[in-house]
C-alpha cells in the first residue's frame, strides 16, 4: 500500500502542498512576465491541461506591477522566482504573489533576508528554497568531497535553517540534479532528516524525449516511495508540455485521476489494421475530455477485450473489422471505418448514463 511521506502542512493561494495532501503538479512560464496577454495565455494552457500551480521569474518592477492583473485573469495559484535582488522580491509580495521562490545564500544580506521572511510571515506566503548541482554551497563541496547527495542535503538543510532562526516554518524545498541518480538518493535522505514538504524536479532534464525518461524514472521512483508533495517536469520545449508529462507521471502510480487513461497494446504479427493511427485519434479525440474512464486500443479481437477488461470501454481490432466492448464483455461487431465513431458514440452514451 502506497504510504506518503509525512511533511508539514502549507497554503500556497488556497492549494495544500504537503501534509498528506495530494500531489500537485506545477510548471514555469517562459514568457516575458510583464507581457500579460502573453503570460495569461500560457497559465491558462497550463490549466487546460491540468496544472495545479504556476511559476514566473520577476526580473523587473514592471514584472511585479504585472501580477495583479496576471492573477486577475487566471484560476491557479501565482508563483514568483526571484534571483539575487532582494527588492523584487518585496515588490513580489507588494503585488500580491501566492509563493516565494528564493535562495537566501544569494538574495542579499542577512538584513535583506530578515525583511523578506518578515513580509512572507506577515502575509502567510509560504517560501520555497533549493539547491541543484550549480548552486551547492562551497563549504558542503568542501566537507563532502563534491557535489552528491550530502552536500545537497546540507546545503538545503542551510537555506532551511535560515529562514526557521528568523522565526518562520512556512517552506518547502527543491534538491534537484540532472543525473536522476544523485537526485533520488538526496532527495530519499531529506526525507530522512526533515519535514519540510519537498518539491521534486530533475533539473535541465534535456529535450522532451529525455526529459520526460529522466523525469519519469526519477519522479516515479521517490512518488512510489512516498516521497513528494508537488513535481515540476522541467523539459527544454513547451512548458505546458511539463504539465502532460507530470499529470501522466502522478496518473501512471494512481496519485491522480484526471481525464480518461488511453491504454493500447504493442502491435504483433495478429495486427491487421493501423492500430498505431487509430490509437493516435483515439488519444486526440480523448483530448480535453474531463471523465475519468480507462479507454482501451487493443489490436487482437481474441485476447484484446480479455487483456483491457478493466477498462470501461474499448475496441479491438481484426482484419476489416472490430468489436467494441465494455468492461471485457463484447457489445458489437463494427467495420474497421466505423470504429472511431462507435467507440466515441458509446462514450458519449456512458456520459448520459452517469
């Protein structure tokens, strides 16, 4: 039985991260922020495909005078990433960000940091810090021979300590690397030595293709594990993409049901039809569909209703022809050019049945 790992409870904009709650799924605009129109649009493609929780680097004071509006014309909670300037990340919290994405070893002085932290605990905005392979803190390389598992570890547990002496628990934490390896043990040891919630990435995971492998190992191993509370799939390419890929992820282990699950066998010898395009409609078609149901592309009229029968409905294909059936019991036979709008037919009639 799955058993997630216990971390302490935040709020970011009214969606829970940690404490049991479920698993959510973010991403990161790489719009120019103060562009609204552009910006918006893409939070809103975020949310089409089911993100939770949406990030946006504030390099400006026209990026922060932009959140107002941004928050305004989108549904999900507004995240802001800040590097090196502490006054942003005031005017971030001026305008009204939901969370805070900071490195205290590089946001300024301990001054700086103190005004910060007082700002986020006056507003209740929960602060996320972390670390990556880039950004070790030389005296962990220095201590741990390297950048691995315990200089990671320890330098998060640094940027954690930081903010809990000035008097703040609010914060939750990213160890990232891109070798899944390194990410998966440091994050399995945080886990061991704090209750911080832990927002899992493998960082700079490359294009989509090896991104979503190497995101998929390394997320999927530590979610199996109860580690996570909220994931972000970072892929060079279309960000609303890293949405797909973590809504699958979470999907794939049953941490989320969002949207009908598309299942399709391999293709074989048995295959008489293009099971490949057919499987490829079925999913377009499938597509914004909000129902939670199991839908099936099997290849073989014989053992195709058998193998998919848990699914809620599906087809399965012969030479010319196809079955269509529900929960592994067949209803008809239909001519293989008729299939696609059978099987879309029959889910439309489970929809009035519901």
């Amino acid at each position: 039985m799955w058993t997630h790992n216990k971390t302490r409870k935040l709020l970011v904009g009214g969606i829970a991260i940690g404490g049991g709650s479920p698993i959510t799924v973010q991403s990161m605009t790489n719009t120019d922020t103060k562009d609204v129109e552009a910006t918006v649009r893409q939070i809103l493609a975020f949310e089409k495909e089911g993100c939770d929780l949406s990030r946006s680097a504030i390099n400006s004071l026209e990026d922060a005078k932009a959140i107002p509006e941004i928050k305004t014309r989108t549904h999900i909670p507004f995240i802001t990433d800040i590097q090196f300037d502490p006054d942003l990340a005031m005017y971030a919290i001026e305008y009204g960000t939901d969370g805070l994405r900071i490195n205290p070893g590089n946001i300024g002085s301990k001054k700086d940091l103190e005004r910060i932290v007082k700002a986020c605990r006056d507003k209740s905005i929960p602060i996320r810090v972390g670390v990556n392979s880039g950004s070790v803190h030389k005296s962990m390389i220095d201590k741990y021979h390297g950048v691995n598992e315990d200089s990671l570890v320890y330098s998060a547990l640094e940027e954690v300590k930081a903010i809990e002496n000035l008097g703040y628990d609010q914060v939750a934490v990213s160890i990232k690397s891109s070798d899944v390896g390194t990410m998966i043990r440091a994050n399995q040891l945080f886990a061991q030595v704090s209750s911080c919630p832990l927002h899992l990435g493998v960082t700079e995971a490359g294009p989509p293709f090896a991104g979503t492998i190497k995101s998929s190992v390394g997320l999927g191993v530590l979610l199996h594990q109860g580690i996570g509370d909220t994931i972000r799939v970072s892929i060079t390419g279309d960000p609303v993409q890293e949405v797909t890929i973590g809504m699958e992820i979470l999907k794939s282990l049953g941490l989320r049901q969002w949207g009908p699950n598309l299942v399709s066998c391999p293709t074989c010898a048995r295959t008489k039809v293009d099971l490949i395009g057919l499987a490829e409609k079925v999913d377009k078609g499938l597509k914004g569909m909000d129902r939670n149901i199991t839908v099936a592309v099997m290849g073989c009229p014989v053992n195709g209703p058998g193998e998919a029968r848990e699914a809620d409905i599906g087809i399965a294909c012969n030479k010319g022809a196809g079955v269509l059936f529900r929960k592994g019991k067949v209803l008809r036979q239909v001519p293989e050019e008729k299939l696609l709008d059978a099987l879309f037919e029959e889910i439309e009639r489970m929809d009035h049945e519901s």
